[in-house]
C-alpha cells in the first residue's frame, strides 16, 4: 500500500490499521461468507465511504474557522478511516 501510494515508510501504522479495516469487511469462507464486521455489529457494512489509501482528498475548513474569503478546504492525502464516524 505505501509503494503504490508513493508514500514514505513513516506511514506504515496507517497502512497497517487501515489494512486492519479493510480486512474486516472481506467475506471469509471460514466463517460462512460472512466478514467479522457482520458477525459482531449483526449488519452488514457499507462500503460507500471507501476510498483508495493514499488518494488526494480535500479537507474542509469549518464555516467559523475561516474568513470569507479564505479557501473552503486544504488538500490532502486519505491515510485511513476513523472507527467511530463515516469521517476519513
């Protein structure tokens, strides 16, 4: 994942816990087609929010953190996803 990022290895627990993640969500045959998302949550997750790790991504400034005609969002890099929220 860092080498098709083009990313330093200072990145790898990214990597790794964003492996983790993707992981979890897989169907495995072990477990009857199900993943451990399933088993544990009883849903199925969504994938909509999945996005290539290491992909350009804009990050949004708050409405009340800017002046008016300051830029709306910064650019960046995907480096995971937050467990707790949709949010990257």
């Amino acid at each position: 994942m860092l080498h098709h990022a083009k990313l330093d290895k200072c990145f790898w627990a990214e990597a790794a816990m964003t492996a983790i993640y993707v992981k979890n969500r897989l169907p495995s045959p072990k477990i009857e087609h199900k993943n451990p998302f399933e088993i544990v949550y009883k849903s199925k997750p969504s994938v909509k929010h999945m996005r290539v790790f290491g992909c350009r991504t804009y990050i949004l400034t708050p409405k009340e953190k800017r002046l008016k005609w300051d830029p709306k969002a910064r650019a960046g890099l995907f480096l995971g996803y937050e467990e707790v929220s949709k949010a990257w």
